[in-house]
C-alpha cells in the first residue's frame, strides 16, 4: 500500500469515526436535554408553571467553580407568584446533573 492510500484511508477512518462520535452526541444530548429539562422543574418547584424552554443544539465546554466542563446551556421561562421569570441553566452534559441555575 502506498503513503498515499495510506493517508486516504487513514482520513476516511478518522473522518467516519467523527460524525459516529458526533451521532452519538446529539442522541445523547435528546436524551439529556428531556432529563435535565424535568430536574429544573423539579428544582423551582411544584407550584411553578414552565411556559418556554430552550437549550443549545450541541454540547459547550464551560467553566464552572475553575473547572471546564463539558455541559448543557439552556433556560426556562416559567410564572412563579402570577409573573414571569427567566432562568438560565447549566448542567453536566455526562451526567445531567444541575450545575448552575440562576435567575437572569
């Protein structure tokens, strides 16, 4: 086999492997994204109403407590005591967890 096959394949193998690795992200990330979706609902309380939610498409590092950390960004809009608030969220995109939640 030639360097160049060599190289050519190498490059399909590794470029294959990307959009594998990519795929199962953004399933991951569907799954993550209900899940800690339903924990921020838990966390603002039983007698709040969501009304919108957003969270990013794609996994961000981000630096939380001096740490980067590979996590979800998103927010909800709920009616707690007859008005509207806005939070900003974010959490572990490993393990869902909740790690930032403030009131923007």
């Amino acid at each position: 086999m030639s360097l160049k096959n060599l190289v050519k394949t190498t490059a399909v193998t590794a470029g294959a492997l990307a959009a594998a690795g990519a795929g199962a992200l953004y399933l991951l990330h569907e799954i993550d994204s209900r899940q800690v979706l339903e924990r921020i609902k838990t966390n603002l309380g039983a007698d709040t109403n969501i009304i919108t939610t957003w969270v990013e498409p794609m996994f961000q590092k981000v630096n939380v407590d001096g740490q980067d950390v590979w996590a979800l960004v998103g927010g909800v809009t709920a009616v707690q005591n007859d008005e509207e608030a806005q939070y900003h969220f974010i959490a572990s995109a490993l393990t869902g967890q909740i790690l930032d939640v403030q009131r923007v």
